[in-house]
C-alpha cells in the first residue's frame, strides 16, 4: 500500500515522461525503483517493463485510477487524493483491480519468456482460485491448486506433447507469482511444510468421483507426502474475497451475522453450512443474545415438518451445545422430540436397543420409516420392508400406524402412501376366493363326470 500511494506521490500533478512505447525511461524506473524498495535498480535492463515487481506496481496503480496516462506522461489522478489519505479503501480498491493484472503477473526480468495461459484467464481462474482457499479448511497446499489451474487453462488452449511441460511450467510459475504478490499485498500468507492429510484422503486411484484425473492424483499422492508451498487467506484477504462473493450474489456466511436469526432459520443454516467450530461460536453468539434460552431452538425443531431436516436441526444443537449430551438424553421423553432423540441416542451407541421400552422400539423403527419415505419415496419403503420383515410386514406397517408418533404430516403420508395399499393388497391375497394356482379338482364331489 505504501509503494502504490508512493507511486502516484512520485508521479505528481506534472508527470514524467513516457517512451514512444508508453512505459517508464529506465533512468526514472531505476529511481523509482530504489524509492519503492523492490530492489531491481541495479538491474542490466533495456525496458522498465523488465523490472517484475516495479511492473506490477505501475500497472497496479494503473488499473486502481491512481495513475492515469496522458500526452506521454504518468499523472497523478488528481480525484485519487482522498482515497491514498484511506488505507482501508484504498486497500479494497486495489484488491478489487488485482484480477486486472493478468499481463503483469510472473513479468520476466529477461523479457524472453512468453505470456502463459494463466494470464488470459486471469481474472477468472485467480478468482476461483481464492474462493476455493476461502471454503477450504487449514493451510492450503499449492500443489493442488496447481492441478486445478492447469486443467482449467487446458479447457482453453490443448498444448502438444512437445510444448507441454514448457507450458505446464509457466502456468505454475505464474501462480506462484500471482500468490507471491497477494501475499506482500497482505491478501494471503505463505508458509512451507507438509499438507494436512486431510489433503490427500481423496486421491485414491479407485475413487470415481474424484474430478481430477488418475496421474494427476497420482502426482499429487507424491509431491504432498513432502513438504511444499501452504496457503491460507489473511483476515484482510478473507473479508476481500467474501465481499466479492456475495457481490456475485454467492452464499458466504460469516460467523456473528446470525446473532438475531430466527431460531430455525439459525439451526438450518449451521447445519447446512457450518463447520463444527464455527457453529458452536455462531450458537454460543446466539445464545448470549436471547439470554442463553434454549426452549426456542427446541421448539423450532418441533415445529419442522420434515424429519430428516429435524434431525439434522438436532443434532447440530446437541453438537455444538456445550450441554448437547445431556441435553439429548433428556428429551428421550419428550412427546414431539422423543423419537428423533432415541434415534440419535441408539445411532451413537448411547443406548441399547435391549434398554428401550416397547413403545420406544416402535418410535424408533416408525421415525426410520418415516426418514426412508421422506428420502427414497413409498416404493423403497414398502421393499425395506419386505426384505426385513417378508410376510410379517403388513403387521408391522399396521403396529408403525397405531405407534402414536407425533409427525402429523409423515405419518399421514406413510398411512396412505404405503400402509393402506400394503395392508390392501395383503388382505386381497389372503382372502380371494377360489382354487390356488394350479390346484386340480373340485372343492366337493359333486357335479357331472367327464365323458371318456
């Protein structure tokens, strides 16, 4: 920040003269590269352009309105003024016109090297790039990104077998370029050592939905079993990027945001969107501003009509509770909440079956049905069924109807949608009257003999 606000300070209201190419005389770029501190003034150079870092802060600048242009002169923008006396602007300003920077990024100081597929797609890959470091949990290993940029610059421009690793190459060096800069920028910080194997638990080579392919996974399997370039977002960088994801009309939840949620409204978003330790921050927030209550989350868990978006509801509220266990253990009696929290209770080994009443087996085996018919539909119920239960199923349909679980709106449905057509077609085969398939004779002895 200090080298952009010294840039347009050095320029001033009069300029300084451009070459016939529109770029800092080298003598000029030597001097502003010794104010800057980038330490490229003693370079042999024949092109201020051949300067990497003092390139990309003129560039910079340029691209954030602080510098402009005119009659072969770099000015000052006189309109800059109030924003250089704001770091704090002039900060979102800047990292709002980095995605701008593609041509300036991984600049060579020979002036050789070619532009890489990374820089015409820029402001797209880069963009994914930071919101991916945003979802991801820890430090993020580079060599994974590296991946992911190399195959969405392959969906542009397919390089030939003889100039692609040459290819290859570049790419990665300009993302490391690109990181470099954001990281002075104070966007994102740097580090070096072994990635979390959370990082490595999905590259097996039997893993189909794994959307990199098998030699990449393969790579990877051996460049992050050592140690190697980590990123993660820097506060700033982390307020940055959500801002231009919810710009983008993009979900970015921030921890403190649901203070004044609804009680359901809170309970359904952590569930679906929080990590562990973010939703207990998120709840503990919420707690404290309606005086630590927790009768309200409970009843919004009640008055849920779908069980899989109840259960989910309550277990987020018993994990992220600092009382969560035993909070669950006391409402095994509850009349509306009691089935969903024997569930969780015999689905964490907290009880045994043998432990449960009669009636709490019922519940138990009613409030699974009724998750069944809510995830695969009536058909997948009525063959659940048969496979556990065979001929015994219609009476064990018919006990689930009279069990007295509390969900109005799924028991209706499981009564009409598979209790009454099994039950149905049950005492249909049971009672037609007539001679088994394939029975010969007559039920008396009565009636005319066949001719011979």
């Amino acid at each position: 920040m200090r080298r952009l606000a010294a840039l347009a300070d050095w320029a001033g209201a009069e300029g300084r003269p451009l070459t016939g190419a529109g770029n800092l005389r080298v003598a000029d770029a030597r001097e502003l590269a010794e104010l800057l501190g980038t330490g490229e003034q003693d370079l042999k150079v024949r092109s201020a352009t051949h300067m990497p870092k003092l390139h990309l802060v003129v560039e910079w600048a340029k691209a954030a309105r602080l510098v402009r242009v005119s009659k072969g002169r770099l000015l000052r923008v006189a309109k800059a003024a109030p924003l250089l006396r704001d770091p704090e602007r002039l900060w979102s300003r800047a990292f709002e016109t980095f995605f701008d920077l593609g041509p300036a990024i991984g600049a060579s100081a020979s002036g050789w090297d070619v532009q890489s597929l990374l820089a015409e797609f820029f402001d797209e890959v880069m963009a994914d790039v930071l919101n991916s470091v945003y979802g991801l949990p820890g430090q993020v290993p580079v060599a994974r990104l590296h991946e992911t940029v190399w195959l969405a610059c392959r969906e542009y421009l397919m390089p030939d077998d003889r100039t692609h690793d040459l290819w290859r190459r570049k790419v990665d060096d300009d993302l490391v370029a690109a990181l470099e800069a954001l990281a002075e920028f104070g966007a994102v910080e740097l580090s070096h050592g072994v990635a979390e194997a959370l990082y490595l638990s999905d590259l097996g080579d039997d893993d189909e939905e794994q959307p990199l392919p098998l030699d990449a996974r393969t790579r990877l399997r051996a460049v992050l079993a050592e140690p190697g370039l980590l990123v993660s977002l820097t506060p700033l960088g982390m307020r940055g990027v959500r801002e231009r994801m919810l710009a983008e009309g993009r979900d970015a939840p921030l921890v403190g945001e649901l203070a004044q949620a609804a009680p359901g409204e809170l309970l359904g978003v952590l569930a679906e969107h929080y990590p562990p330790e973010e939703a207990a921050t998120e709840l503990e927030g919420w707690l404290a501003a309606h005086g630590g209550e927790v009768e309200p989350l409970l009843d919004a868990i009640r008055a849920c009509p779908f069980r899989t978006r109840a259960s989910a509801m309550l277990t987020t509220l018993v994990e992220t509770h600092p009382g969560g266990r035993s909070l669950l253990a006391g409402l095994r009696g509850d009349r509306v909440l009691g089935p969903i929290a024997i569930t969780l209770l015999h689905d964490a080994g907290a009880v045994d079956p043998d432990d449960l009443s009669s009636s709490e087996q019922l519940l138990l085996m009613t409030e699974g049905l009724l998750n069944l018919l809510e995830v695969a539909g009536p058909e997948e119920v009525v063959t659940q069924l048969g496979q556990l239960a065979g001929r015994e199923a219609p009476q064990i349909i018919e006990a689930v109807t009279r069990s007295g679980h509390p969900a109005t709106v799924g028991m209706d449905e499981l009564r009409r949608l598979v209790a009454e057509p099994l039950l149905t077609r049950s005492r249909t085969l049971r009672f037609v009257e007539g001679p088994r398939p394939g029975a010969r004779g007559r039920r008396s002895g009565h009636g005319k003999k066949r001719r011979r």
